[in-house]
C-alpha cells in the first residue's frame, strides 16, 4: 500500500500562521506538526512509500520531510499549477506513481488518532471516514448514503448525509475505477482541473464501491482555520493521553504477543494488567515463571508504561480503578469459556465510555509448538515434584482428584470451570490404593504389589503435568519405605501419605468394625525420619496419616501423635474422619493450629462431604483429597451400561448414556 498526501494548497484561511510554510507544518503540539504526525503514524503501521504533492513552499516542504529522519520512501510531485487548480489536478500529476497498487489517500490538513489509521488500514473494503456522531457542517464535506455505500461526496449534500473527512482507503479495483474518471476530468478542459476530486467519484459511484468508516468520538479533523487549530490542538492533548489496558497470564512472549502489544501501545499509554500465580494456574496451567518474573519481563517490553497486578481472571477491579480508554485483547473470547469475562469488561467499559479493541487471534503452529514445549517442562519429575510445595504456599489450600489410569489422569488434568468471573480446576492427582486395587480387582489390602502401583503412576505422568500425591498404605517396613520414598521422588511424585497402622491393610472407612491395628508412635516416627533420611531433594514430602479418630482413640491421642510426627520430620499430617459432619475435624484443626501454624493439614472429606472446601480452609486446612469420586461414579455408569445392552438386546438404548468415542479421543493428547 502507498500513501498519497495533498499538500499542494496554500492555506490561505490560516492567515499569518501559513505565511512561510505550507499549512501542513502548522504545529499543532510543542514536538509535532500535521505532516510530522501523519507521517510517524504511517511510518508505525508499516507504510513505506510516501507520494506527497506540493506547491507552494515546496522546497521548505521537503526539507522538513528530509530533516524528521523518519525512514519512510517519500516522492515529491509538485502541482506546477497549484494557484490555478484544485487537488484533482494535483492527484493527475503524481498519477503515475499511484497505479497497481492500494492506496491511502489523505488531505495534508487531516489530524488523525493512531486507532482511526488502524481501522481505515484494516477494512477490507475501500471505505472514506465518517462520523455520524456531528452535526452536519456547512462548508466541510458530508457523505451521501445508500444502501450502505457512500453515493455522494460533497460541501452541497444534505438529505441522507453524515459528516464526511478526506481520509480513503481505496483498494486497487475501486482506485483504479476513481482515478480514471480524475484523468478524464484533467484532460478534458482547464475549468474541470478546478473542483473536488470528489465530483469525479460522484460519476462512478455506481462502479467504485465506497463504504463509510464511522469514527465517531475520536479524532479525525480538518484544519481549516485558527479556530480549527486550537480546537485540534486540545483534542490532540486528549487524544495522546488515552490510556489502554490489557491482561496477561504468558511467561513465554512470542512475536504474536508482541505483535498485539505493540498495536495496543500505538492507542495510547499502556497499562499491563499480569496474572497472579494463583489466577494463571488456576484456569490454565502453572506458570513456568512467577509472577514477579513475568511483570519485571513486562516491564522491559518497548512501548508498555505501567505493569499492575491483576488477582482475578475478571478484569472489572481493575478497569473500575484505571478506567481506561481501550481494552485490548485477541478475539478469541468471543466464545468461549472466556466470553462471561468479555461481557463483562464491555458492561464495565459502557458505564464510563471506554471501548473494546479485538484483534483477529493467531493460532499459528509455531506457537501452539512453545506451549507445548511449557507443558513438556512442567512434567519432568522435577519440576512437577516441587509444584505442590509452591502451589500450598501460592494458594494456601489446593485441592487434589483421585486418578487411576491415564484417561482419569487426563479428566483431572483438563476439567475447568467458570465461574463468577473466574475459574476451577485441581491442583493435584491423587494415585489412590483403593482405587488402584479396585482398577485391577483386587481387594484393599495391599495385595497389588508396589511394582504394578509404579507403573500407574508412570501411565499417568506420561500424560499430564500436575504433581501427584501418593497413597503409601503402612508405609511398609522401614527398610522398605526407604526405597519406596527414592523411586517415588525420582519419578516427580511430590508426596507419599502414609497412615500409622501395622499388620494387614484394612480400608480406614471400616473403622473399628475390623480389627485394625494403631502403630506405636515411637516406631512410626522412625519410618518418618528414615524417609525423609532418604530424601535427596527438599521438594519431596512425607505426610503422616493419623488413624486415632477412626479408631476412636480420642482427640489427645491424635493430638499427641500429630506433634510426635512433625518432631520426626513430617513434612504435613493427614487427619481422617469417618464420621457424617466434619466437627470433630474441625475441633482437631482448631487444637493443632493453636500450637502449630504451618505445618499443611491433609483431609479427605469422604464421609463428611457436605463440608465446603471455604469452610475447610477457614478452619486452617491445606489440601484437600477427594479419593475415590472417580472410581464410585464410573462404576454405576459403565454397570448401567451393561444392564441396558443386556436387557434390549443391542445398543442403541445405550448411545444417549455414553459419550461419543471421538469426544474421548480429544482428551488424549497426540504426542505424549
């Protein structure tokens, strides 16, 4: 595309201020003329040839091109008859130079925002900016309607007209079609080398499609006049202290985020609102980088001139505290899980009159390839071993979704939900032995060897990237925990709970209905201390499992034990319940908070379910395990399955109850 600029006329009406030099070096700011403006604006949205007509003062016109050093190809034609004609002869003169190609027709008087050049520039049709928003001027330009095109241009139009300013863009067809009829007008007589370039469209209007850009509110101006100038020159202050925000959760920035910045940078001065750890990993993936790492990497992005902290996915905290002009971000909220958070921010930017900028969304291969690179990362063993660590301190409490085979690591890796402006998903894996056991057949009794419950997990890493925390039973041996705490930590497991029991595993929720057996603490504190002896990373944790309650040895036994277990070494404590209400949870919490603050606290609400993860957090707990949903909700599912096929004969019955097998080819990933 080339731009065209008019700058043949001598200004007259400016008076004294056009005395010297032609109207387009009227300054309109302490750093800036009009042609200046105009010209660092092409410059910034990739515009390199420049056809500029002169007339007057041409040689000053030229030097004041040459001496911006803004590198931009310019050709200089000048109108020998400039006194005598009008701007269509001016257009015929550098004809020329303007054919074969799209163009950017402007009048060296025009004043213009950044984001009225980038709508012209984007439209995919030749439209003329027009502003419905004025009212109809005497002596200026008004644009004729109909049917949607622009039918009519002209000073003498008024029935069916809107505000019209000489800023085209024109694609090569409808151009071609224009500057043919200029020609024809220039080469017929001298009096036809005297009117608007306009009345020469007006002739072919039925052939050169023209539509109306409507630029409303913002600045896009003529300057006429004294009066025009100072006008122009305060909209120009307003216009360059628009403010524009937008949000980030990247750690990774790739030309794509670049590229929309920089378009965000050019409305005005950028705000950048950076994702919390918690707000990213929460409806994404956790960051590769903390927070404070991504906003410094902000802050030395060129163009951005404010980094702020934005602590929720919606963005409506922040507008009401910034209220910018603009909110940028890609049109891939549009739909979506993301669209409540785009209805949001316009019902925000509607009570103060800000607006939406979208840009059309690159899904290139090149960056889906880094953010795969970022999941790949986030499995290896050791950066997945130290995630639970980060996320409890990050979040305070994370919840953890039982899984046993690769498909249900699948589910709890990629189920999000949103809502109140934010969103949900597990932090955590929980490798169950019940479920485990129960996957296979087997009772819950640790019958399924430690090699076969290894492999599991290796079928779940090999296909999700969030930490693990592992059902450990007794422990076993010591000798054999120590092994066992090793591999675990080798392969990326973040945690291995293990109850204080001895003998045959019973299932805890059997209570005192079986014969159970309670360790001594003395011993299990040597199998703590022995495992984190055996540690070669900080990262790793060992959660101590207190049975004290399920076998109903009262509030001090489970206190004393709790205590005991930090002392050996416990990087957290589990305590379990099977009673319906969580009170006698919550009387342990209250009990073992008064004396220890920051040691995490492990629940799984299986019996006590009603209770409310806010409740659960309030009251002082870290992690939450929900242990065997997975399994009890497959299970009657696939029964009922079976029973329909049985009982019809076929499975036709059956579709409406199962979902379509591509749907679960979706969930697993193509290269793992």
């Amino acid at each position: 595309m080339k731009a065209l600029i008019l700058n043949s006329g001598k200004g007259s009406r400016m008076g004294e201020l056009t005395s010297e030099h032609p109207k387009c070096m009227t300054e309109i700011s302490a750093s800036e003329t009009i042609l200046s403006r105009q010209l660092a604006q092409l410059w910034a949205y990739g515009i390199q040839e420049v056809i500029i007509t002169t007339g007057l003062f041409d040689s000053v016109l030229v030097d004041h091109c040459r001496g911006l050093h803004i590198p931009l190809h310019y050709t200089f034609i000048k109108n020998p008859k400039y006194e005598s004609t009008n701007y269509i002869y001016s257009i015929y003169c550098a004809k020329k130079y303007l054919l074969d190609d799209d163009v950017l027709l402007i009048h060296g008087d025009m004043v213009f925002e950044n984001f009225v050049l980038e709508r012209l520039l984007d439209s995919e049709k030749s439209c003329m900016a027009v502003n419905t928003d004025m009212p109809l001027p005497t002596k200026d330009f008004k644009a004729v309607l109909q049917d949607g095109r622009i039918k009519k241009i002209g000073i003498e139009y008024f029935d069916s007209a809107v505000a019209a300013m000489p800023l085209y863009k024109l694609k090569k067809r409808e151009w071609k079609i224009w500057l043919d009829q200029i020609t024809i007008y220039c080469e017929r007589n001298e009096s036809d080398r005297n009117c608007y370039a306009e009345k020469a469209f007006n002739e072919v209007s039925d052939k050169c499609a023209l539509y109306p850009l409507d630029v409303r509110n913002m600045l896009c101006a003529e300057i006429d006049t004294p009066e025009d100038l100072r006008e122009v020159r305060n909209r120009v202050i307003e216009a360059d202290d628009r403010t524009v925000y937008m949000s980030f959760s990247a750690d990774i920035i790739h030309s794509g985020h670049i590229s929309i910045i920089r378009k965000a940078a050019r409305l005005g001065k950028l705000t950048i609102g950076v994702l919390t750890d918690e707000v990213v990993a929460g409806y994404k993936r956790f960051p590769l980088l903390p927070y404070e790492e991504r906003k410094i990497m902000f802050e030395n992005i060129i163009g951005v001139c404010r980094v702020v902290e934005q602590d929720t996915l919606s963005y409506k905290a922040n507008l009401e505290k910034y209220r910018p002009d603009y909110v940028v971000h890609g049109d891939d909220w549009v739909t979506g899980f993301l669209k409540p958070v785009r209805d949001e921010v316009v019902a925000v930017l509607d009570t103060y009159g800000g607006t939406l900028v979208e840009y059309p969304y690159r899904s290139e291969q090149k960056y889906k390839e880094l953010e795969k690179r970022a999941r790949a990362e986030l499995s290896m063993p050791d950066a997945r071993r130290k995630r639970l660590r980060r996320s409890i301190e990050m979040k305070g409490m994370v919840t953890a979704m039982e899984a046993h085979s690769g498909l249900t690591g699948l589910l709890v890796e990629n189920t999000v939900v949103y809502q109140d402006g934010g969103s949900r998903q597990f932090d955590a894996m929980w490798v169950s032995s019940l479920c485990d056991s129960t996957a296979k057949g087997k009772p819950d009794i640790e019958l399924v060897d430690m090699t076969s419950r290894l492999r599991t997990i290796d079928e779940i890493m090999d296909v999700t990237t969030k930490p693990i925390i592992f059902d450990g039973d007794t422990g076993g041996l010591t000798e054999h925990f120590v092994y066992t705490v090793r591999t675990l930590e080798r392969m990326g497991v973040s945690m291995i709970i293990i109850e204080d029991k001895t003998g045959l595993k019973k299932n805890s929720l059997f209570g005192t209905e079986v014969a159970q057996t309670q360790d001594d603490i003395e011993n299990f504190c040597e199998k703590i201390a022995a495992g984190k002896r055996a540690q070669k990373t900080d990262d790793f944790m060992i959660c101590a499992r207190i049975e004290s309650l399920i076998l109903e040895k009262g509030m001090e036994d489970a206190l004393t034990r709790a205590a005991a277990y930090v002392q050996a070494g416990a990087d957290a404590i589990m305590i379990h319940s099977r009673k319906k209400d969580p009170a006698e949870i919550f009387e342990f919490l209250r009990k073992f908070r008064a004396v220890n603050a920051t040691v995490p606290i492990v629940v799984v609400p299986t019996s006590y379910s009603t209770v409310t993860e806010e409740e659960l957090k309030a009251h002082g707990v870290n992690v939450v395990i929900y242990a065997n949903q997975m399994t009890r909700a497959g299970v009657p599912a696939m029964q009922n399955a079976a029973k329909i096929i049985l009982e019809n004969h076929r499975a036709a019955e059956c579709d409406d109850i199962c979902m379509p097998f591509r749907d679960i080819i979706h969930l697993i990933p193509e290269e793992v």
